[in-house]
C-alpha cells in the first residue's frame, strides 16, 4: 500500500490515505484513484505517481 498525504480542498485540511499497489499503468503521470475524504467525507481524485488532486493547479 502507498501513503499519500493531501491537501482537502473542501476543507483545506491535511489529509492522510493509503491507496492499494496495482500493476503499472501505461502513463502514470495521467492516472488517477477515487479516494473518499476522511475530512469532508467527499470523493477526491489523487495523481498516483505525484500525489496531486486531479484540477490542482498549485
């Protein structure tokens, strides 16, 4: 299991996930896993090789 930690943008709190180790992807850079938000109990979509919120512009 991977541990990434985000930012929630709902709530702007620092959030702490495990996602699941898959196989490879094609492109990397462009895959993105659905995690449900401890903080604000949404959906967010996080960049598997950056950690990055898909739309994060920072």
């Amino acid at each position: 299991m991977a541990h990434l930690i985000y930012k929630c943008p709902r709530t702007a709190m620092k959030v702490q996930t495990w996602i699941a180790e898959e196989v490879a992807h094609p492109d990397p850079t462009t895959t993105f896993e659905p995690v449900r938000c401890p903080a604000c109990t949404h959906v967010h979509f996080i960049n598997r090789s950056s950690g990055r919120l898909l739309g994060d512009r920072g």
